[in-house]
C-alpha cells in the first residue's frame, strides 16, 4: 500500500499469494501462515519502532531510493517507513532466520540495528536476527536488463516470471533474455550478467550449485541454453499451479487457513508487543 491501489484487486491477491504459499509447499499444520493485517500487532510494534529509528538510516535504503525515483513528486511517507514495517514484522515473533534474497541484506541489517538500539537502552527485548541467503538463486536478475534485480513491477512483462505463467509463456521470455555476444557459456557477473543470470535460474530450478549448471550447460548454445532454463522452470512449477488451483477453488478453506494462522501469530506477537510496550512505559490494558 506504499503505492495506489484498487481495492478489488488488493483483496483478489491475498487470496492468490496465500494460496500460492500453500501450494509452493508451505503445511498449515506446520507454518504459521497468516494475513499480516489480521495481526494488530504489526502496525502497532511498527508505530513504536518508528520513534527509535533514525531519518538518515531510512533515507540511505536503497529500495527507498529506486523506487521514490519512480513515483515521481508524490511519495508517499509510508514509502520512507516501511523498513520498519519489516522489522516489526520480523522481530515480533524473535526471529533467530531470515529467509531472503540478496536484496534484502539492508532490510535485515537495520532490523538488527533498531532491535539492538531498543535493547541497548531497555534490556534484552529482541532477538536479533540474521538474513538467511541460499547459495543458488539469492539474487536473479531481469531477463531484459541482467544489471537489474527480477521485479513484477517491471513494466516490461517479458523481464520477469511469474509462479502463474504458462509454460508457453516462461518459453517465450526466456528465449527473449538478454545475453552477449559471445559464444561461451561460463558464469561471470561482470562480463556476462545475462549468462550469469540463466544459470543461476538454472541452478536454482534443478537443485544444482553453479559448477554444476555450468559443466551441463558449456557445450550448449545460447538458444539451446534458454530452453534448457525454460523447461527447468516449467518443470519445477508445474506442481505448484496445479495445486494453486486447487486452492483458488476452495475460497472457505483458504479463509480457514487464514483465520487459524491469524490466531497462532497473534498469540506469539501479542506477547512480544505487550513487553515492549511495558519496557517504554505506556499503561497495559486490564
């Protein structure tokens, strides 16, 4: 909500994010999984780690800084806030793991930083936490501008994929991907992003590390290679649209899942927001 949007659509992408989580693998029985606004706590924790987080830290974040570019004169302040929406979000349930991409590494380094001025001045309050990075498939790239990260807010559509897209789609814009003039397939950032960029996704769909995606795929083409990354995407989210619309289909048991995993977090977040509450002083409820 950093940006404008249509209520409708809104409310129709909760409902596909969260049943997209539980068809990529995510077991109610096992995860927590809930709606962020059916937990007050969130945008209560934020409010109170906005008055120990300092201007200058939130102008320096590089999101803030690329997408206030985009918006022009009307940015929005929750725009400039919402790293603390993050670490609320995180340190509410003392979070030992994060699971993120490379992007992220600011995002969590200032969760720690605010997490551990808090409990500098009010004793032990947070666990802080620390950003967990797969070794494959941290960072991936736009197919159409490799020296730029995968976005869905991309407003060219052939520079990402999404987890809905058919398999004649990931087709088409992985043989629409950026790559160089060269003939060799070898992973180098610097001189070959493009390159770089399909076999981390190639990696990343076959359960490979880097060496090995790149010993499969130096005899190839380039064309040959972009077929190669576009069945391994194809192959590995077959699964999980299948099961997505399953899920889409059963608007009741979704709102099930929702409601029972609002409940679990609640009951975790409440305890860590009522300390901090506590610790800076404001009167709890009876």
């Amino acid at each position: 909500m950093t940006v404008p949007q249509d209520a409708a659509a809104l409310r129709r992408r909760t409902y596909e994010c969260y049943a997209m989580l539980l068809a990529a693998g995510l077991k109610p029985e096992k995860s927590v999984l809930f709606v962020q606004s059916h937990v007050a706590a969130h945008s209560e924790l934020a409010w109170l780690l906005n008055c120990y987080t300092y201007m200058g830290e939130l102008s320096r974040m590089i999101q803030f800084k690329e997408k206030s570019a985009k918006q022009g004169e009307n940015i929005r302040s929750a725009l400039f806030g919402y790293p603390v929406l993050m670490a609320a979000d995180i340190l509410l349930y003392q979070t030992h793991y994060v699971p993120v991409g490379e992007d992220q590494r600011q995002h969590i380094e200032i969760t720690r930083d605010i997490a551990m001025r808090f409990n500098n001045t009010y004793s032990q309050t947070f666990t802080i936490p620390e950003g967990y990075y797969p070794k494959t498939g941290a960072r991936i790239m736009s197919l159409q501008d490799p020296q730029s990260k995968m976005s869905k807010s991309d407003t060219n559509v052939n520079a990402y994929i999404t987890l809905k897209d058919k398999p004649e789609e990931i087709l088409r814009k992985m043989k629409r991907a950026i790559t160089d003039s060269d003939n060799e397939i070898y992973y180098d950032e610097e001189n070959k992003p493009g390159i770089s960029n399909l076999l981390q996704i190639y990696a990343s769909s076959r359960g490979l590390n880097l060496e090995q995606a790149q010993s499969q795929c130096a005899s190839l083409s380039y064309a040959e290679l972009k077929i190669q990354v576009a069945e391994g995407v194809i192959e590995i989210l077959k699964p999980i649209q299948v099961h997505y619309e399953e899920m889409m289909k059963n608007k009741d048991l979704l709102e099930k899942h929702m409601k029972e995993g609002a409940e679990k977090a609640e009951y975790v977040a409440n305890k860590t927001l009522k300390k901090v509450q506590k610790k800076v002083g404001l009167v709890l409820r009876k």
